[in-house]
C-alpha cells in the first residue's frame, strides 16, 4: 500500500505537496521530538514559521 501511496504524490496534482519534518523541543523533558507533515508547497514558510 506504500507504494501506491509515493506513486500517486509523485504524479498529478501530488507534485503540489510537500513533506516537511521539523524538530521540536519538549517543555516538559527538554528531549527533542520530531514533527512530519504534507503541507502544500506555497505553506512550507508557514510551517517552519509556527511554533
């Protein structure tokens, strides 16, 4: 089922997504954990902009 899932963002209207990862640090422990998101390509800046 992956497969099929990376075929179909690689074609059509899938080039208009993104995937983007973004490290965020813990209040609580101090550890740091990582956040994955698809976002659309013109909301990258807003992504990594927001805390």
């Amino acid at each position: 089922m992956a497969k099929k899932v990376v075929a179909t963002l690689k074609t059509g209207s899938g080039k208009n997504f993104t995937k983007v990862i973004k490290m965020v640090k813990s209040e609580k422990t101090g550890a740091y954990a990582f956040k994955s998101e698809i976002v659309p390509n013109d909301q990258i800046k807003d992504f990594f902009a927001k805390k």
